[in-house]
C-alpha cells in the first residue's frame, strides 16, 4: 500500500530544493554581471572626481603664486613687486570608491564591488626641464636653477573593474597617463606669442611642488600647500630678456612623456601661429634618456625672443583625514 503522506513531503523537499537552486543561480547572476558593471560605474566616477580635484588644484596653486605679485603704481607688468608673505592652501581628496555596505553587522560584499583604492605621492618623476638662451648661455647661472628635477603631485588608481589612470601635477600643468600612452589635460605654464617687430615673447612659471609622502587609502587625504618665500630669482632681468634664441627642453625616460612634450610643444607653436621660420621641434637621445625640445628663434631679419621666467615653489605635505561613523 503506497503512503502518500511520505510523497507528499519528498515532493515539498525537491521543491524546495528546486528554488534554492533558483536562488542561487540568480544571486551567481547577479555577482557575475551586475556587480562588475556597478563597480565599474563607480570607478568611472572616482576617475572623474580626481579629475576634477586635480582641475581646482591647479587653479587653487596658480591663485597662491599669482596672489604674491603686486603690480604697484608705474611698475612694469612683466617686473611685479614680490609680496613676501608666505600664503597656505588646504583641500582634500577621497582616493577611492568607499566601503561595503553592512546590514545588521552581516556583510554584503559578495553582492557589492570590491571598493578601489588610489595612491596619492608627492615625489620626483625622474624627468628635468631646462631653459637654455643665447644671453643666458654666455652668462651661466650662478644659482644652479636649471635644469630643474620635476618634483610631481601624482594619484595612481587601483581600480578592479576599470582601466589604471595617473594623474600628474606638474610644472602647473595636469597629465594624465593611461594604457594607450600619456596626454596633456591642462597646459603647463609655458606660453609662447608673436610680439611687435618680429619679436616672439615666452613666458615661463616652471611651477613645483615638494614633499616626500605617499598614502594608498580609499578614504579621504588633506593637501595642504604653502608657497615658500617667492624667489627674487628672475632671468627675466635686462640681463637675460633680449636673446637670438631660447630653448625649452625635457629630458625623460619614458617614450610616452617625451612624445607627449612633443606634441605640447608642437601644438603651442601651433596654436600661437608662429612661423615655421621662427621655431624648431626635435628629439634627441642619450643613454637610456630622452630630451625633447623647442627652439625658438624669432623671425628674421633681425630675431629677437624675450624671455620672462619666474620660479614658483611650494611645499606640499599629505595628511590622512579620519571620518567618524554614525
């Protein structure tokens, strides 16, 4: 005689093993796909973010060193009197995408992104910018200012789901460097203009930041930037203004930075409409080195580049922002 009541509950079991199964497939689903897709859509953010931060970090340092020239009645523009009180920045900078999310002390991680985390460095690159001249060439610089070891503001991304990016503060300009190579977000400050009777004018600020500290963390890291003493170092005196030449150059390591300077250097004689006659662009290499540069010689018949450079140096120390939990 066949007892129904046994069937009864062995059905109920393979039912009930049966949307387990179901649950499970669904929560393997969801993990494989959809998780992947929102970490990555939170990284695209974070990228973003620090795109965005290293943007008002240029425009913050720029208004510091600005804020120390004083034009004073009757001076010359190119010639500002140097206010010597120091001026200090703070800001800061969340260097990842955030934690995971808890319910009832129990952790949600398999159904949440891994949470990526960045690096934050101020350090040398390993490149050197020089600026070389005709006047400044025949009178050498006692000083030492250059060339110069780039000194950087440097994030590194430790993305999960998304590409690695680098962005770099450097000689007031924004970098970003990627797998397909490195571009320039934002133009360092190096400006190079047609003036009257065939003169070309550069302007240089050959913008560095010091320091020695490095934090890999996804939570938040203050930036705090003192200008130092403005330098009263200027080879943009009687002495080096007038020159039949200038030469801007970097020397790297990297094949992606030095076909980046190419191309910056490149597109601001460009941009500017210099003649063809008026510049030179090119590469050379030495051991394990590569230098790129501009030469710019003015138009004939009598060239004529005025040179105006003035150093602007900050100290930049990191400093881990603790948050407090509700």
């Amino acid at each position: 005689m066949t007892n129904h009541q046994n069937d009864v509950a062995l059905s109920e079991l393979i039912g009930f093993i049966l949307l387990l199964g179901l649950v499970l497939i669904a929560m393997s689903m969801y993990t494989v796909y959809v998780v992947p897709v929102n970490g990555r859509e939170d990284e695209i953010t974070q990228m973003s973010y620090v795109e965005s931060q290293f943007t008002d970090y240029k425009l913050m340092v720029d208004t510091l060193w600005t804020s120390q020239l004083i034009n004073v009645n009757g001076a010359n523009p190119m010639y500002p009197v140097l206010n010597v009180s120091p001026m200090i920045s703070s800001t800061t900078m969340k260097l990842g995408t955030g934690g995971t999310a808890q319910l009832g002390g129990s952790s949600l991680a398999l159904f949440n992104p891994v949470p990526s985390y960045g690096t934050l460095s101020i350090n040398t690159t390993g490149d050197t910018f020089a600026i070389d001249s005709s006047s400044y060439h025949n009178s050498p610089d006692n000083k030492g200012e250059f060339p110069i070891n780039i000194s950087a503001l440097q994030y590194s991304s430790h993305n999960y789901y998304w590409i690695q990016q680098q962005y770099t503060y450097e000689l007031g300009g924004v970098f970003l460097s990627q797998d397909n190579g490195t571009i320039n977000r934002i133009s360092p400050l190096i400006s190079i203009n047609n003036a009257a009777n065939n003169a070309v004018t550069v302007n240089i600020v050959p913008v560095q930041v010091f320091g020695n500290q490095r934090y890999s963390s996804n939570g938040p890291i203050r930036i705090d930037t003192l200008q130092r003493t403005p330098s009263n170092y200027n080879i943009s005196s009687s002495l080096y203004r007038n020159n039949q030449w200038v030469n801007i150059s970097i020397t790297t390591p990297s094949n992606a930075t030095a076909a980046m300077w190419l191309s910056l250097f490149n597109a601001t004689a460009v941009r500017e409409q210099l003649l063809p006659a008026a510049y030179t662009t090119g590469r050379s290499y030495g051991p394990g080195v590569k230098t790129v540069y501009i030469n710019i010689t003015g138009k004939n018949p009598t060239p004529l580049v005025l040179l105006y450079v003035q150093r602007a140096d900050f100290d930049v120390t990191l400093n881990y922002v603790a948050t407090q939990s509700t």
